[in-house]
C-alpha cells in the first residue's frame, strides 16, 4: 500500500492506492489537480475566480467551465435551502472576520449586511453587486471525485482518496471495503462508530473544528448566523460530491425533512444534535458505538 | 267544460306531473356521474390495516397526453411509508419511499479510537492547517 500525502485547500490530504504503487507521473497529475484546484478556486487565494468578482459592478460575466459547473451544484444547493446555503456567502465570511483581504475590523452585528444576488446561464454569471465566492460546502467532494477520476483512468482500482477527512474510496485488493470510524464533533480521540466504504464517498463535518468568536464555518446565509441545532453530520453516497452536498443540506434543513433531503443526493446519513442525540438513516452503512 | 272533462283534464296534469318527477329523478339515477375530466381517486385498505391512496391524472404535454399515477400508502398511524409514481403508458415505476423511511434516534457513546482494530482512515471533520489560522489574524487579539 502506497500513500501519497499533501496539503491543499487549507487541510492534509492523502491518497491510498493498494495493489499498485503510483507511479511518478500520476503523483504529479494528484498534486497538479490540487494545487490547480486551490488557486482557481479558494476564496482565500487572491486570483482565483472565487475572488475575480470582488470589485465587480453588477453585470453578467463569463467564468470557465469548471468554475460554472461547481456554481451550477451551489445554485442546487441554494434553491433546495431556499437561500439558506448560498455560494455569494463569501463577503458574510469576510465581515465577520474569517479570511480575505480586509482593512477593517471584523463586526459580529451583520443585520445591515445584504447578500448579493447572483444567477448563471451555462457559463455566464450575473451579479447584482461584487460578490465574494466560497465553494466549500461541496468544493472539496468534487475535487476529491475529480482526484479519484484521474486514477482511474490511470488504471488504478484500488484507491481511497482522502481530503482532510472527507473521501471516497472504491475498495482494498482483496476486494474488501475501506473501513473508517467516524470521530465523535468534538472529541478528537473518540468514534462515534465504523462504516464501509465500498465505492462510495463520505463528508464528515461538525462545527467544532473551524471556530472564532461566537462563529463557526457552517453558516446559514439567509439568516447570517451560524448553525446552531446541528453540531456534526456524516454523510455517505456514490460521490464524495453527492455527500458534501448532503451533509451541507443537513445542517440546514428541518429535521422533520432530513429522508427527503438526503434521499435526493441518494446518502444515508449520520445527524448529531446539540442536545446529544444521532438520528441516523436506516441502511446506514456501519455501526454505532452506541 | 263539463265536470268530467274537468276532472279528466286534472288527472291528466297530475299524471303528467307525476311522470315529470319520475322521470327527473328516474334521470339522475340513471345518468352516469360526470367525471371530472382526466383524474379520479381511490382509497384502498391493505392486509396490514394501512391505507394506499391513489390518484390517476391525466393532462396534456406537448404532442402527447401523459397520465401517471400516483399513489402514498399510510401506515396505521397515519404517516408516509411509500410514495410512488407510475407513468400509465410504460408502466415504469419510481418509487420515493426512501425519502420517507423511519430514521432511527441513537444515543451515542463512542470508543476510544485507541481501541479499534484495522481502522484504514478516521472520517473527520477536515483538521484545519495553518491556512486556518492565518485566514483570521484580527481575531487573535479579541
């Protein structure tokens, strides 16, 4: 078993490939796409085209192919949530102090800030104001589909690409699946159960690990406030995309349609409440250290 | 008018009358109900004391007319347990009962990671680098 490790989009990735060593070229093409990824579409690098609309006046402009197909799954996203999630949340980030080029303090009292309003047509967007993108409530599942793509089709069968703790892996050479315990949000050193993956993808989120202040990184842009019902959430579907999606969605929607909402990314799911309960999906693929 | 012309033109209204009403009400009896153009609805009660509630519509699209049915099966306390749509002329179904399966509530203990055997990878929520901490600098005086 090989393991190629790297930091990309502000976390430790790792790419598993069993029955076969990687090769040179295909480390490369790994650390090309990531790095690739990171500076076209990071909020947090200045060219990228998240940032490209920053000082824009509102109009319609072009973006590259692949910057409209990721703004083509958080416009999904945003009407499943009916706003609720929306990729424009950038600029909200910035003012309440959680990265980009800022000159002023950040502000916890967001009332008068107003999200910009944003549409896309194939591969033209149009923007009511300058808008700051962030794509990570599903970037990094798409990335990492695209990362296990590229081995793929470079014949290797045997693979678990790892993002920080988001994945997807097909399976071991024996034909076994993956097996990966799920931390507990917030208790490093505990598992909330084991699961197998068999060519599927998994996101693992929780509101623990990016914190400052009263904030953290899961946010609810329409009511600009972070998520407070939902503390973690494990999803897993046929992409590590499909369960980016999913856990985003989860932490936003009401509980009452949590079958529904990740019945449309086809996952089964893992909920932690705030108040120390799990709702899980039947036919999750795992147990739970109950 | 003579009395017996009289009383014969009377029998003859009454009759006529009464053949009136017969006939009105003979009439709808007899009339089919109008149905409501391309739907109706049935309610079925299965072996287990659920209800299937189906409904056929029918409307037009572009060059064709589409009919589908759809049909939600309740359980004996009244919640969803499956949900399908039929499309009529090809007989294909898609159910949606995965967006109505029972979750289940758990209350989790966990195991300390340090006890689990031939873990490949821990899924987490992703371990934050530097970058992290360099994207809020202002907040490291607050």
């Amino acid at each position: 078993m090989q393991e190629l490790k790297f930091e990309s989009m502000g976390t430790a990735w790792s790419v598993l490939a069993d029955s076969a060593d990687l090769t040179e070229e295909a480390r490369q093409a790994i650390l090309d796409y990531a790095g690739g990824f990171d500076r076209r579409f990071s909020r947090f690098l200045p060219d990228s085209e998240a940032n490209a609309f920053r000082n824009s006046p509102a109009g319609t402009y072009t973006v590259s192919e692949e910057f409209a197909a990721l703004l083509r799954i958080a416009k999904k996203l945003e009407h499943m949530t009916a706003g609720r999630f929306n990729a424009a949340v950038g600029g909200l980030f910035e003012r309440v102090g959680y990265g980009g080029a800022r000159d002023t303090l950040p502000e916890d009292d967001v009332s008068s800030y107003s999200l910009p309003v944003w549409s896309l047509e194939g591969r033209e967007i149009t923007i009511d104001c300058p808008v700051v993108f962030d794509v990570g409530g599903f970037g990094k599942g798409y990335a990492i589909d695209r990362t296990a793509e590229l081995l793929k089709n470079r014949g290797f069968e045997h693979l678990l690409v790892d993002g920080g703790g988001d994945m997807y892996g097909t399976r071991k050479r024996g034909g076994e699946p993956w097996r990966v315990a799920i931390q507990h949000p917030g208790k490093e050193d505990t598992a909330a159960g084991m699961l197998e993956l068999i060519d599927a993808g998994l996101a693992v989120s929780d509101t623990f690990r990016r914190r400052w202040g009263a904030w953290h990184h899961i946010i609810d842009a329409k009511g600009k406030k972070p998520v407070r019902n939902v503390i973690g959430c494990a999803a897993v579907a046929s992409s590590a995309c499909d369960a980016d999606c999913a856990t985003s969605l989860l932490f936003l929607a009401s509980s009452e349609t949590y079958p529904a909402v990740a019945c449309e990314f086809g996952s089964k799911y893992l909920i932690f409440q705030s108040d120390g309960s799990a709702r899980m999906s039947p036919g999750w693929p795992g147990e739970l250290y109950e | 008018m003579s009395s017996a012309k009289r009383i014969g033109l009377v029998v003859a209204i009454i009759v006529l009358a009464g053949a009136f009403v017969v006939y009105r009400n003979y009439a709808r009896v007899q009339t089919p109900a109008t149905e409501e153009p391309g739907s109706n609805g049935t309610v079925e009660v299965l072996p287990d004391g659920s209800r299937r509630v189906s409904a056929t519509v029918s409307f037009d699209a572009p060059g064709v007319v589409e009919v589908y049915t759809f049909s939600l099966t309740l359980d004996t306390n009244g919640v969803i347990a499956d949900a399908k749509t039929e499309d009529a002329k090809t007989g294909e179904v898609s159910s949606h009962n995965e967006a109505f399966t029972k979750e289940l509530l758990k209350v989790i203990k966990g195991k300390k990671l340090s006890e689990l055997k031939n873990v490949d990878k821990i899924g987490t929520s992703s371990l934050t680098t530097s970058a992290f901490n360099s994207a809020i600098p202002t907040l490291q005086s607050f």
